[in-house]
C-alpha cells in the first residue's frame, strides 16, 4: 500500500480522498493555488504546497509543478479526483515515467475512452447498443448534412475529445447544422484542443443512467447498480439517485453485465462508469464511459455500503478486489443535491465572494461533502460546486423527505447558492412520482436557455 498520497485537486473531492486515506493509514500531501491559500482541504493534509497562480492554468492543471510537488515531498502516488487532470492520459503517463503511481487506469484506458468514436468503436465490439451516428468525426460541412438527411433530424453534434455539454448542439434543420458544426468545433478546440465533431441521432427525452463500475488487475470486475443522472441544466447534472426509477433488476443486471464485457475487452483497471441513454420506450444505448471517480459516487457508497475512493486506491495499490459480485446488495434508496454558488433566479450566474455565516445539516443518514465554512471567501476562478447533500432512506420517499429538510436547513449566508432550486425540483409531482428525463428541468428554467 501507498505511504503518501499528492491529491492533485481541491475542493470537496480534495478533502474526501483526504479522509479515505486517514482510514487507510496514508499520509496525504495537499496543493493549492494562490486563491486557496485558505482552503480547507489544507488543514486535513499532513502536508501542502503551493503549485501556482490562481488561474487553474497556472495551478492545478500544471502538471510540471504537481509533479515537482510530489517529488519534493517523497509522494509514491497522486489521486487526480475528477476534473483537472483526472482523465489526461499525458499526465497519467508523466507520472508513471516519473515512479509516482497515477491513482486511475491506464493512460491507453483513458485515451480509448478520451476519444469518444473510439470508445464507441470499443463497446460495439463488446456488443453494447449503440446510437445512430457516424463512424468517425465529420469531415465537411456537406458530409454533416448527408448523413443528417439519411438518419433524419433531429441530430445532435457532440465533441470527439470531450463531454460536458462542451461543443454539443441539437439541430433540427440544414440550416441550424451548417451554423451549429461552425460553433461547435471551435468550442470544441477552445475547450478540449481538438475541433473534431461527430454527430448522432438526437434520442428524445431520454433518462441518463450511468453504471458503476471497478475491475482490477487479476481480470476481476464488478458493477454496483446504477444512477440516474437525468436532472440536468445545459448538460450538467445537479441531482442525481440511486436506483434509478426506470431500472427494474432485470435491466440493472443486463446494463451490469454488459458493462463488464466492455471493461474486460479493454483490460480496464479502477473504478469508472459507463453511461447510456434509456429512451421511453425501454431502448438503451452507450453514450461515454469517464474513466475517474465521479462527483455524485456518494449515492452509490451509501447504497452498497463500499468506499469507492478507498477500493480506487487499492486497486492501484496492485490489490485484488476484495468483493464479488453477489456479495453487492444495493440497501434503499439515496439521492444527492449539488450546491452551487449560483443565483437561479439570475440565469444561474457563479456567485463568489465571502461566506458570513454556514450552517451545514446533519442528522441519520444525511451526507454533507463540502470544503467551505463560516469566513470562507469562494473563488471566482473555480466550479462553482461548494457543497454535496446526500441522504439516504429505506424508500426513494424516505430520501427525498429527508433530502427535503436538508435543503431546508442548509444556510450560507449571503451567497446565492442552489439550495431553493433543488428543493422546488424533488417536491415536483413529476419528479416524487420518478417521471421525468434530460428535459425535465425547462419547466423551471424554461427552453429558450436550454
């Protein structure tokens, strides 16, 4: 097992890989910028550095001074987190070259993965569903509009090397295909370095379910049920639960195993998820697989009773996984709320700035995961993510009432944050009865901004 551990990032996940590591035994070493010089996730470390400037150019995406940082301070391994750097096969390569352990797959898992036709080209040969697209990014203005005739719109555009709504357009004429491929690739290229597109029939009001997964290096693999992540703004999810009320067991266990075939063809090892889209009809198909641990892991932990980061570390550690796959039980219902530092009722803008007072709730089985505090200034440079409130409960109801009084607890004073939102969605009649999907929230933002 490792001795000690760089966390590469900040934040809640910073603090939550932290804690993982105390249980282990492993001393942690944590980075900061130059606007977190009085981030939380400082205290919790045995060690910090700082890495640079304030812009996450200059800090946390510099993998010369995180790399320098782990040397310096005898680090044998670096947990990346999710965002920054946690899915850049160069830095997982820079690490192992330098002897320092990458926390995560293979740089060559997370490269397939990266690009998004070649993951598709992967789980096709593992025999997973697959949406109506092309075969390859799109070469020209006049092969998007051929192959958008043949399939017949609406269509949607996504970025070969990225996710996150990034150089992602839903067209429903030439017209907006020939404007929306232009746009597309150069947020594409200003986001991900890569301008490439590709296109896919536009599968409508879709659930996004995504299954959780690890496998390690002796050929074991495991899934551990799935989450719904289809309470989404501008393709970013801000509600996630588990088990997701349109997967009964059988479709759990069909998403499960053919999820395992896809990670043993490409000899995976770590955790990851692989995501899909489930349309009205009951229909699946791949959509991406993220190769890190994800922000909404707390729900499924919560579930199953496993500690995703710690099984993260011992797989890297060279550990056989210590669970087989009857041994998983998925144990009532969880449901988690990102709080964002955003005003909802002004177009969602990041509200940074000082935090006067906090009060953070707390009671059975209520999960808070956050890094902020009373006298906490956020920074302006970073996601707006401050908090995450899960609770758990025997019944999807049970959650959602207590995920309710949560919300209601919850103060940060006097930023404008996401609290009042998530509330007015879980205490939707749609949303209590488990009946919507990705378009579910422009009844409450409205479709000219979705």
């Amino acid at each position: 097992m490792f001795s000690k551990i760089l966390i590469a990032n900040r934040g809640e996940i910073a603090i939550r890989v932290m804690r993982a590591c105390r249980e282990m035994g492993i001393k942690t070493v944590a980075v900061y910028s130059e606007a977190d010089k009085n981030s939380l996730h400082l205290e919790f470390a045995d060690e910090a550095i700082c890495i640079g400037k304030a812009p996450s150019s200059e800090s946390y995406l510099n993998i010369s001074s995180i790399i320098s940082a782990a040397e310096i301070t005898d680090s044998d391994a670096i947990h990346p987190g999710y965002g920054f750097l946690a899915e850049n096969p160069y830095f997982a390569e820079v690490c192992e070259s330098c002897g320092i352990k990458f926390i995560g797959p293979s740089a060559e898992n997370i490269r397939l993965m990266g690009d998004k036709v070649k993951a598709k080209e992967t789980m096709r040969k593992a025999n997973l569903p697959l949406i109506p697209g092309s075969k390859g990014a799109l070469k020209t203005k006049d092969d998007a509009l051929t192959l958008a005739k043949k399939m017949g719109y609406p269509i949607i555009l996504k970025a070969k090397a990225g996710g996150g709504g990034k150089g992602m357009r839903v067209c429903h004429s030439d017209v907006r295909l020939v404007g929306a491929l232009l746009t597309a690739q150069s947020e594409a290229k200003a986001a991900f370095g890569d301008s490439e597109i590709y296109m896919e029939k536009f599968i409508e009001n879709p659930r996004h379910i995504e299954v959780q997964i690890a496998a390690d290096n002796f050929g074991n693999a495991i899934y551990l049920g799935e989450r719904d992540c289809s309470i989404q703004r501008r393709h970013q999810k801000i509600i996630e639960e588990t088990p997701s009320p349109a997967v009964d067991q059988r479709l759990r266990r069909k998403l499960g195993e053919l999820c395992i075939k896809g990670i043993k063809l490409m000899s995976y090892r770590s955790v990851g998820t692989i995501e899909f889209l489930l349309d009205e009809k009951g229909h699946f198909y791949f959509m991406e697989m993220n190769t890190r641990i994800q922000v909404e892991h707390p729900i499924t932990e919560e579930i199953t009773g496993i500690d995703l980061v710690k099984l993260q570390i011992a797989i890297a550690a060279g550990q056989k996984l210590n669970i087989k796959q009857d041994e998983i039980h998925m144990k009532g219902a969880a449901i988690e709320c990102r709080i964002n530092a955003e005003d909802p009722e002004n177009g969602f803008m990041p509200c940074p700035g000082n935090i006067n007072f906090c009060y953070i709730p707390g009671g059975k089985d209520v999960r808070i995961d956050t890094h902020i505090y009373s006298g906490y200034k956020i920074p302006q440079y970073y996601d707006s993510l401050i908090a995450k409130a899960i609770t758990k409960g025997q019944t999807r109801q049970e959650a959602l009432k207590k995920m309710e009084r949560v919300l209601d607890e919850f103060l940060i004073e006097p930023i404008k944050t996401t609290t009042a939102f998530c509330k007015e969605v879980i205490t939707d009649p749609d949303f209590q009865r488990g009946k919507y999907n990705t378009g579910f929230l422009q009844k409450f933002v409205g479709k000219e901004e979705e």
